[in-house]
C-alpha cells in the first residue's frame, strides 16, 4: 500500500489514493475494516487455507465469494465483468488484515483521493475519513470500490490534477 511503500522512497512526491484506506502508524485494516458503517466485505469473504511448504504449516487467505463480488466489490460493472473478476480474483492473505501498518507516507508528502460513495469493499465511509485525516484533496464520485474501471476518467483527472500541483512535475 502507498501509504507504507512511500515513506522509503526518495522519488515519491505526492500520494493519489484511489478507494483506498490511508491507514496511520499502529492501524491495522482488519479493526479500520470492522469500523465502516458502509462495508460489506467481511460478510463477502471466504477463507482459504494453503499448505506454506514449511513442516506441515498453513497459511490464510481470503477471497470475495464470487456470489457476491459485484454486490460487495463491483457494484457499478456489467455482469459479463464482474464474473470474470469473481473467476480471476486472488486471494489476498490473512495478514494484509492483521499487520499494524507502518509511519504513514502522507504525514510527509501532498495527498489526493477519489471517494467512490458507493463503495462496499472498503467502506465509502472510512476511505472518505481517512482521506480527511490525511489532508487530501478529495473528490467524490458515484462508484464502487473499482471505481478506476467504471469512472476511469474522473480517476485520471484527479491523478493529472496532482501531477500539476506538486513541485518539478509538468503536466
């Protein structure tokens, strides 16, 4: 997530954040997830368990119920789109929710964000309170979570709009 990748690279000089968390030091996504009023996620997910290769040991990770992907994750795409995200999705693991997040890279660096107000995975709600918190230039548009797919325009506009704004980019 750019909020942790960031903060180490010296070539970062602003942060769009597209229906994502902008989580701070000590946050994890798991208790920030369990917080929205507007996500149905964790009702949508299904656990998986992988053998990790190592002495018997497994490993958790989640995945959409393909039943539910567009109710919780794509609101706003055709059904023919949707059922190829349910069929190619991967899963994400178990510790993408649990692990503290690291100093947050908007502290330091200028930040923007869509809000996509129909978002059911993140939580239009959270996503719309941590882009405050992070002091971003926000603007809100009617989407789910993959808003990028379904307002690709408004997504891109608000990217060049950054671009324009921070110091030794031209756009």
């Amino acid at each position: 997530m750019i909020t942790n990748a960031a903060t180490s690279a010296s070539n970062v000089v602003g942060l769009v954040y597209v229906a994502a968390f902008a989580p701070d030091e000590g946050e994890n996504l798991g208790d920030v997830e369990n917080g929205s009023k507007d996500s149905v996620l964790n009702a949508a997910l299904v656990q998986y368990t992988y053998p990790t290769g190592h002495d018997g040991e497994t490993s958790v990770e989640f995945a959409i119920n393909p039943a539910r992907i567009q109710e919780a994750f794509a609101a706003d795409l055709p059904a023919e789109t949707t059922a190829l995200m349910a069929a190619t999705q991967r899963p994400v693991a178990a510790a993408a929710f649990s692990d503290a997040s690291g100093p947050p890279a908007w502290r330091n660096l200028p930040s923007w964000a869509v809000v996509a107000t129909g978002d059911k995975a993140a939580g239009a709600d959270v996503v719309r309170a941590h882009a405050r918190r992070a002091g971003a230039d926000i603007v809100e548009v009617d989407g789910s979570h993959v808003i990028m797919i379904s307002k690709p325009h408004v997504v891109s506009e608000h990217i060049l709009k950054a671009a324009r704004v921070v110091p030794g980019t031209q756009r």
